[in-house]
C-alpha cells in the first residue's frame, strides 16, 4: 500500500500538467488535480497491482472532468509558463504559445483532450482509449481531426464546414 500511496503521489506533476492545459494554469486546473488526487486515493484498492497507475488516474481525472462539463459550460484553456519559448525570440515564443492555447481552445474538446493525452502526456493510443472508454479507432480519428483542425487555426486557414453544399 506505501509503494502504491508513493506511485499516486509520483503522478502529481503528469496530472498537474494535463488539468492545466486542459483548463489553464489556475485555480479550476489545481482543484481537478486535488479531486482527482482524493478519489485515486480513496479507490487505490480498486487499482490494478501491475497496471499503469498513470493512465488509471488520467481515467479518473477525465471522469471528473466530464462531469464538471455536464454541470457547468467549459471555462477558458490558458497554457501556463511552464512551456518553455523558443530561445531566439523571447517575444516571438510567446505570441506562438499565445496562438497555440487559442487554436487549443477552438478544438472541440472532444479532440483538444486525445490531443493532448497523446502530445503532451505521450499516452499511447490504447492508454488513451482505455482512459477515455473509447475504441483505439475513435482516438485516431479524433487525433487526426484534431491535429488537422490545429494545423489549419495555426496557419491562419478557414475551416472546412461540415455541411454540405447540395445543388
């Protein structure tokens, strides 16, 4: 129970990270942290000796987060500081990370959250989709609309409509 006690505390910077760049650097992002930090804990029983604590507690924290949604409409995603800006221009990096965390925000969250489980907490495909409770299939899907909807709001492009034009 200690080593798994240790394992759950070892995952706070991962699950820090994710509630961040889900929900910006804040107060609503530490609180996702925190409930998530208090159920894995309440349910470390539950826990699968042998599995991957990280993704079972990224499940946990996807749950929770689900249910904030349903109650209450999205708050804005902020990237924090802790994204490094490109060396050369100090100026120029920011304005990047600035237009990344709107083009972020613009994903429907749907794709903005397998986006980021596999980009940023380098999940793989199966972690995801075990997180999510969806098939391997849908999170590359929504990974490869996701990336390409990024793509476009990064170069400035229109996106497609998802409508038809029927003559």
């Amino acid at each position: 129970m200690q080593a798994d006690g240790q394992r759950l505390l070892d995952c706070i910077p991962r699950l820090r990270r994710y509630a961040h760049a889900l929900l910006g650097a804040g107060a609503d992002a530490d609180d996702l942290v925190q409930d998530t930090v208090a159920r894995g804990w309440d349910k470390l029983s539950s826990w699968r000796q042998g599995g991957d604590m990280r993704a079972w507690l990224f499940g946990i924290m996807h749950n929770l987060h689900a249910d904030h949604l349903r109650r209450a409409p999205p708050p804005a995603v902020a990237l924090d500081d802790t994204l490094p800006a490109p060396a050369a221009d100090a100026a120029a990096g920011r304005l990047v990370l600035r237009d990344l965390d709107t083009a972020l925000r613009l994903l429907p969250p749907e794709q903005r959250e397998v986006l980021l489980l596999v980009a940023l907490d380098e999940l793989s495909y199966e972690e995801v989709a075990a997180v999510l409770r969806i098939p391997p299939g849908t999170v590359m899907s929504r990974l490869s609309r996701g990336r390409e909807r990024l793509r476009l709001l990064m170069e400035g492009q229109p996106l497609p409509s998802p409508l038809k034009v029927i003559k």
